[in-house]
C-alpha cells in the first residue's frame, strides 16, 4: 500500500467518524441509525469516539423510550470497557450541561473513591457558588457529592448553602441532610434557616423535616427557629423540632 493509499484511508475513516459523531446527536436521524453509528464509534475506540459517544446523553429525542434505551445502550457499552474510557468521561463531565448519566459511569469506573470524589471536586470548582444562567449541572453535582458519603463530601458542598439559586440551596440542604454529619452541618443549616433574607418556606420546611427525623437539637437557637418554624412542627422540651400529628 502507498502512501497516497494511507492518507486516503485516514481521510476515508475521518469523514465516516464525522458523519457518526453528527448522527449520534441528531434528533431527525432514524432510532436504528443511530445505533448504527454508535455502534461505530464504539468500536472505534479512540477518545474522540468516545467522547462522541458520550454526547448521546446530553441528547432528548423525542420518543422518551428509545430515547432512555439508546441512553442505557451507551451507558453499557461504556461500562464494559472499564477504566479506558475515564479520561473521555471527565472530559465530558467538564463541558456537558447534564451530567446525571456521564456520574454514573464515573462512580462505576472509577479505581477507587478518592477518584471519584477528586473528579467531582475539580467539576464543581467551575461551578462556584453564585449566579449560573442554568443551574442544573451545580444541582446534579451536588446530589452526587450528597450520595457518595465521602469524607470530604459536606466540606465541598456546604458553601452552596449560599448560592443565589434557590434551587441549589434546597439541593444542598437534601445532601447535607443525607449525609447526616451533625457537627460539620447542623450549625449552617440552622443560620440558613434562621436568616431574614431566606425567603424559601420548601426550604424551611425541608430543613424542619429533616432536623425532625434526624432528631439533631436546636441548642440556643431554639428560640430564632420558633419564630420562623412552619405550620405543621413545633418544638419539644427536650429542643427537639417534631411534626405536628394531623388529627385523624
């Protein structure tokens, strides 16, 4: 084979690598098609490949079950390849809008949690507490951190306590409280709940119920909590917040 022969193959193979990864992501593309150039670019192997790949899921096709199997289909070639495919998927983790599926293969490869938990941390640091025109990616992230109970994992979210997004304080609050670490996030659960500037009673009521099932005290900030407690709790002698049972 000449060189000329080469170099038309590789021109041959990028064009058809082109057209696979522009298929993969098009909604106007038949289902069977698309698994097709998946398919392709599965076996091709190459991170750009991958990466293609990996761009399925930032994709919403309009047929929600196809849409969910194709999802699954990618989620599962991926996972069968193991840890060659990390760099790809923090790559993409890094520009992707969503990130639900492309933490799922993470916390499935990844060697250990350290991995996981250094990988997630480096994405959230982009995404600082403050205004995002979108704030779904923060969200996401910070629901993973919450699932993950890690060691690290209330240090990296508490700030996003602060967050101008109601929607990224609620999904803290969420982590926070699944996370259960009384002593590192009781104290700043309680100073968000107490605050005049909050203005979000789902969050309020998020935190009551939270306290109420985990049964952490008040302390001396019982009395700031009575005055901005929701309807349906009230505190206990023992400074506890409880629900208010509903009479029958």
């Amino acid at each position: 084979m000449g060189l000329f022969d080469i170099f038309s193959k590789e021109k041959r193979e990028t064009r058809a690598r082109a057209s696979h990864l522009q298929r993969v992501v098009s909604k106007f593309a038949q289902s069977g098609d698309r698994y097709r150039s998946m398919e392709a670019l599965a076996q091709d192997g190459s991170e750009e490949a991958t990466l293609g790949l990996l761009r399925r899921f930032g994709m919403m096709y309009d047929k929600s079950i196809e849409d969910e199997q194709e999802k699954e289909w990618v989620f599962d070639t991926l996972a069968a390849k193991g840890a060659s495919v990390l760099p790809a998927v923090k790559r993409y983790l890094e520009i992707a809008d969503s990130v639900s599926w492309p933490l799922r293969l993470l916390q499935k490869m990844a060697n250990t949690k350290d991995e996981e938990i250094d990988a997630v941390a480096a994405i959230l640091a982009r995404h600082e507490p403050g205004y995002e025109r979108d704030p779904t990616k923060k969200m996401q992230l910070i629901r993973h951190v919450g699932l993950s109970k890690h060691a690290r994992a209330t240090g990296l979210i508490l700030p996003y306590l602060e967050d101008m997004d109601e929607g990224v304080r609620y999904a803290t609050v969420e982590a926070l409280l699944t996370l259960k670490d009384e002593a590192a996030s009781k104290d700043r659960l309680l100073a968000l709940f107490i605050s005049d500037t909050e203005e979000s009673l789902r969050l309020r009521i998020r935190v009551a119920d939270g306290f109420a099932e985990l049964g952490w005290p008040l302390g001396e900030a019982q009395a700031q909590v009575r005055a901005k407690l929701p309807e349906g709790f009230q505190i206990d002698r023992q400074s506890h917040i409880v629900k208010v049972k509903k009479p029958e």
